[in-house]
C-alpha cells in the first residue's frame, strides 16, 4: 500500500511539472514546484534539528522529518524526470522541423 501511495505522489508531482513545463514560458513559473519542495526540505531539516522547541523523548520528530525527507525525494525526483522530458522532447522535436 504504501509503494502504491508513492508511485501515487510520483505519477502526480511528474504530470503537474510536465504540464508547467510545456506551458508555462517563464523559468521561474516552471520552478516553483521545485521551490516549495526546497521550502518543505528546509522545514523538515527544521524538525529534525528541533527548531521549534518540540523536544520529544520518542524522537517521533526525527522520524516525522525523516517520512519527510523521503517523501520529498519522491517528488524531487519526479520534478527532475519531467524536467529531462521535456527537454529531450524539445530537442527531439527541433531536430524534426
């Protein structure tokens, strides 16, 4: 179940980047997928230290930031998969006209 949770999250987060990046012409629009996965591994690296002062005994911190971090590899890599499509595509289709 939760292999197919993140194939999920994968398949998701690679449409959504495929879809900006043919549409959107400004870089920085393409990117903000990008963005917010740097902001959720900022707060994550956060949660982990204990930033907040959410000190635990369990260390279930550590292990909430560690789901985290691998759940932000996930998308990170489906954000860069699109990325190396699209531009295989392009160069695909410019060699063709």
């Amino acid at each position: 179940m939760h292999i197919g949770i993140a194939f999920g999250v994968f398949i998701v987060s690679y449409l959504i980047q495929l879809l900006l990046c043919f549409k959107m012409k400004n870089k920085h629009i393409r990117l903000i997928p990008f963005y917010l996965c740097m902001l959720g591994a900022m707060y994550s690296g956060m949660v982990y230290t204990e930033f907040f002062g959410l000190y635990d005994d369990g260390s279930w911190m550590s292990l909430k930031a560690v789901v985290y971090f691998i759940c932000l590899l996930i998308i990170i890599s489906a954000l860069f998969l699109a990325m190396i499509t699209h531009r295989i595509l392009t160069v695909f289709n410019a060699k063709n006209k």
